[in-house]
C-alpha cells in the first residue's frame, strides 16, 4: 500500500523531477506534487511524495528528514489527511 510523504522547506528551485530523482533512489515514486502559488505559480516550498510502499516511505523519512538540500534542512513526515476547509474566504 503506498503511503504519502510531505517534504517542507524545500528549495524554490526545486522541481518535481528533482524530487522524482531523489526519492526514486529510496524506491518507487507513484507522484511528486510540488505546491505552487495560484497567482505567481512559483513553488511555495513544500510537496507531497507518494512512495509504493509503507517501508519505502519508512526509509524516505529516516534518510532525507534533517538532510541539507540545496543549502534548506528539509523536513520529510508522513502526510496528515487533508482537512475539508469552507469554499470562501471570510
């Protein structure tokens, strides 16, 4: 079953290729969903990485959380489910 990773503090340089490359060497990327800003579409600094499997997600934490990317400590967890939120904005 895979399981999905948020990786924070990413550099604004950082594409989704790059995470596809650098978590593929843990094991098999199922996505890499970089966040963008809706009106400028730069990154705003964090992802989500889908690994295949919980184990492999398991290592992904263990080897890249606390790691020097690009001169930014990153931060790698297990993804938190996606809150509902209200459609405006008050």
């Amino acid at each position: 079953m895979s399981k999905k990773l948020y990786v924070g503090n990413l550099s604004f340089d950082t594409s989704e290729h790059d995470l596809e490359t650098m978590f593929g060497e843990i094991g098999t990327v199922e996505s890499a969903n970089l966040i963008e800003d809706r009106d400028t579409g730069r990154s705003r600094g964090f992802a989500f990485v889908e690994m295949s499997s919980a184990e492999e997600a398991n290592t992904a934490i263990s080897e890249f959380n606390g790691k020097d990317v690009d001169g930014r400590t990153l931060k790698v967890n297990e993804a938190k489910p996606r809150e509902n939120r209200s459609a405006g904005r008050y």
